[in-house]
C-alpha cells in the first residue's frame, strides 16, 4: 500500500480494512479524500445500549434518594449493562462501517466534549449528538451538546439557577469546548454562568428553559453587554476567531499525534472561520494538503488504545463467546469509552505508553496466538467498572480472545505465496523500518500457513505496530 494512502487511512479512519482485501494504493490522495466523504455521508443509525423501557424505569420510579433499595439495583444493573453494550456496538462500527471518518470524528467530538455520568440513557442521547453532526457545522454541533442531557447533568447546570448560579458549565465551555485558556476571564465565566440560569432538563431528558430560575439583569461577556441568555452567549462564542483556532489546533494535534507550525495553524482556522465553522470543509483543507503528507507526520502518532483495538480488528478475525475482551483491554491501556478521566478527555500522545500499558500491547498478540491467559491487574475504579468489580477481575484469568486463523488465511488467497511477508508488512505498519529487517528476511521463502500466522503476530508484537 502507498504510503500517503496508508497515511489517510489512519487519520481518517481506523487504517486499512485488510479483511476487505479492496486495494486503495490505485487511488491518488484527492480521490481517497473523495471517497471517505462519501461514504460518511449517510445519517447514522442511533446505537442504543438501553432501550424505551430503561428510560420510562428511570422517568417513572420517582427521585433517587426515594427509590428502594431493589429498584436501585435494578437500575444501576440495567445500566452497567447498558454501558457495555452501547461500548461494544460503537467499537463495531468503528470496526466495519465504511463511514470511518464520520466515526473518527465522532472519537474526536467524544474526548472533546468529554462526559462522564452513570446514566446509559443520557449517554447514548450524547454519543448519537456527536455522530449525527461530526462532520457537519460545530456551532450545529455546540449547541446540542450544550443543551443534551448528559453535559447539563455531568457539568451541573441543573443547579443553575438566579441568584445561585452554578460556573461549572460556563468554565468548561470557555476553557475547553470553544476559545481555550488565555481568552477570557473570571467575570466573562461568572457572567456566561449567568445567563445559562435555568437551563436544564425535564424526566424524559429533553431539554428545558426554566424562566422562573433565569436571571434576566443585563451581563456584560467578552466586552459585549445585553440581557444574555445561554443561547446568546454560545453565538457570541462561535462569532469569536478564538474558538476557530482553538478547534483548529486541537484537531490538527489530533490528526497528527504532534503540533505543526502556528502560522499554519492561523491560516486554517481563518479558513475554517470563513466557512462559518464548517468540519468538512476544515477537513479537506486539511487532508488534501502537501504538508499532511511529510515525512516528520507519517507514523508519528502513537495509537490510542481504542485505535489499536479496532485497527486489530480490522485485521485480524477476533472472536469470543463474549466480548469482555475488548472492555477489558480499554482498561488495562487506559481508554474506556464513555468514561474519559476527567472533563478536559483523555491527555493521548505519549501518555498512552508506560511500562505497564506497552507490556500489554507488544504481548497480547502472542497470547492471541498461544490461546494463553494474561496476568493482569488493572487499576480498579468503581465508576468505569460500573459496579461489577469482582465480576470484571474474574474475567482476567481467562482467554482474552481467539482469532478464526483459518479466515485469516483466506485473505491472502489472491496473493502469490513469495509476497506474503511483503503484503503483511504493507498492511500492517506504518513505515519499513530497517529494525525489522530480521524479519523480513527470516520470511523470505516460507510457504506455510503457520509462518504466515506467526509472521503477523511477531509484526504485532513490535514497538513500530503501535504507531501510525
């Protein structure tokens, strides 16, 4: 595969889909770009790991503190299951949708606008916000978070009311969701807080504009002044460059594992202001570039662990009886979905390796391989384990997963036995690096099934393979 095909792939996507067997390297970068757009250009389906009846329990059963000690259980053990499900049908999308930039993106938009609540129900009304508009308009895009049920619950804005307001929302907003640190001040936060009293939520989690809890005085914000509600301050917000080259910039680190040149920082988000904040049109601009294509930004980002889930995935045909694996590995690398550390996201670049996370990734393929345990000892953490600790420790001490190697082996039916290796390397690394010459040339020559399959997992096995 070329490597500025390879390149796109990644960035855009999950890499390439070696279980397809569909040969890009024929097409040039423009059409590539091309075609991902197209085929992201479909209304996703909404992904559900709770159905109607979970929200008319929660709706329903009265509040909280009311609730008997059975009908708490009840609730916490639908939504823990709810949390695992919604996890594993986003994680197979990512795998087999043809839309891989529309659910890059959506990865994205999901550390950007980071949420973390107990609540199954609310967090799949958010996921599906982020996918339907992740590459549509970010002021579409703000203002739907801005007022889902999720954010308004996780950042507090249920308690904002007049005369008590509550600058948990209007902080986040300011420092992370739109112009970042430097740009504003304390009065500009305690004003925004303000004019976001009495935004909130009904039982059945639509948004509500509680009139009676809004402060109506005048505010003044980012030395504007007027009798501002919320929405006023999120248009004043998307009316400010500052936002446009905060999103700019966090994408581009995103895409690229790396910062680039502000100048040329300055000249997107200019672009990306112009188009009236526009994702596609940034993401064009960005994609169809020469500099995209550098050689200081091919394989320099380390994977996430979620990319290096999928992108295996993509490759390779991994099964089990249940898909515990796939949760289980988000926590040992450090990425569960739903669950991001804090409100800023997940940090991503070199805080994805340490010594214990880069153990699990370079031997979980061999175990693969052996069919062997993993002794592992993940930090435990009651919110992301969503109340199952023990059930989750126990299934630490078994087969992780299992690969269908016999599928595997179909895919390279249409190649010639003497190119094997060199089709693997192709597919599954970044860059021919001279360190893996040792295996290149111990491969030269072999013709059985079993040195093809052992040949793939020592390539995922190396340090190269957790970057792209």
């Amino acid at each position: 595969m070329v490597q500025k095909q390879k390149h796109l792939l990644w960035r855009a996507g999950f890499g390439p889909d070696f279980r397809s067997g569909a040969d890009t390297s024929t097409l040039t970068v423009n059409e590539l770009v091309k075609k991902l757009f197209e085929d992201s250009n479909t209304v996703p389906v909404k992904l559900k790991g709770v159905d109607v009846e979970f929200g008319s329990l929660m709706n329903t059963s009265g509040p909280v503190n009311e609730l008997s000690k059975e009908a708490k259980m009840q609730i916490r053990n639908v939504s823990r299951e709810g949390f695992k499900k919604l996890n594993i049908l986003w994680l197979n999308e990512m795998t087999d949708s043809k839309a891989q930039l529309r659910e890059k993106m959506a990865l994205f938009w999901h550390g950007h606008f980071a949420c973390r609540i107990n609540n199954t129900f609310f967090a799949q009304d958010l996921l599906h916000i982020v996918r339907q508009n992740a590459l549509g308009k970010f002021g579409d895009l703000l203002r739907a978070v801005s007022k889902s049920p999720a954010m308004l619950s996780f950042l507090n804005n249920q308690q904002n009311r007049k005369r008590h307001p509550n600058e948990n929302f209007s902080r986040e907003l300011l420092e992370l969701f739109t112009l970042g640190r430097g740009q504003y001040n304390e009065t500009d936060i305690k004003e925004a807080a303000r004019a976001f009293t009495g935004w909130g939520f009904d039982r059945t989690g639509q948004f509500v504009f509680r009139k009676a809890m809004h402060d109506e005085g005048e505010k003044t914000f980012l030395g504007k002044r007027g009798n501002f509600d919320g929405n006023d301050i999120l248009e004043i917000l998307l009316g400010n460059k500052n936002t446009a080259f905060w999103i700019t910039n966090k994408l581009l680190q995103y895409l690229l594992g790396t910062t680039i040149d502000k100048h040329q920082v300055e000249k997107l988000s200019e672009d990306f202001y112009q188009s009236g904040l526009d994702i596609s049109f940034l993401l064009k601009k960005i994609f169809t570039s020469k500099w995209f294509y550098q050689p200081e930004y091919l394989g320099a980002k380390i994977k996430s662990p979620v990319e290096w889930i999928v992108g295996i995935r993509r490759t390779l045909p991994v099964g089990s009886e249940k898909n515990e694996w796939q949760l289980i590995m988000q926590k040992l690398l450090g990425q569960v979905l739903f669950f991001p550390p804090n409100v800023a996201g997940w940090p991503g670049g070199t805080n994805w390796i340490d010594s214990s996370t880069l153990m699990y990734r370079l031997r979980w393929p061999m175990a693969l391989l052996n069919k062997d345990h993993l002794s592992v000892s993940p930090k435990q953490d009651d919110d992301i384990e969503m109340g199952g600790r023990n059930e989750a420790l126990q299934q630490l001490n078994r087969i992780i997963a299992e690969v269908n190697w016999s599928r595997y082996l179909s895919y390279f039916k249409s190649v010639q036995n003497n190119l094997w290796s060199d089709h693997t390397l192709q597919n599954l690394l970044y860059t021919d690096n001279v360190r893996l010459g040792f295996l290149t040339n111990s491969s030269k020559g072999f013709y059985s099934d079993q040195d093809l399959i052992a040949f793939t997992v020592h390539i995922m096995s190396t340090p190269e393979y957790q970057v792209c």
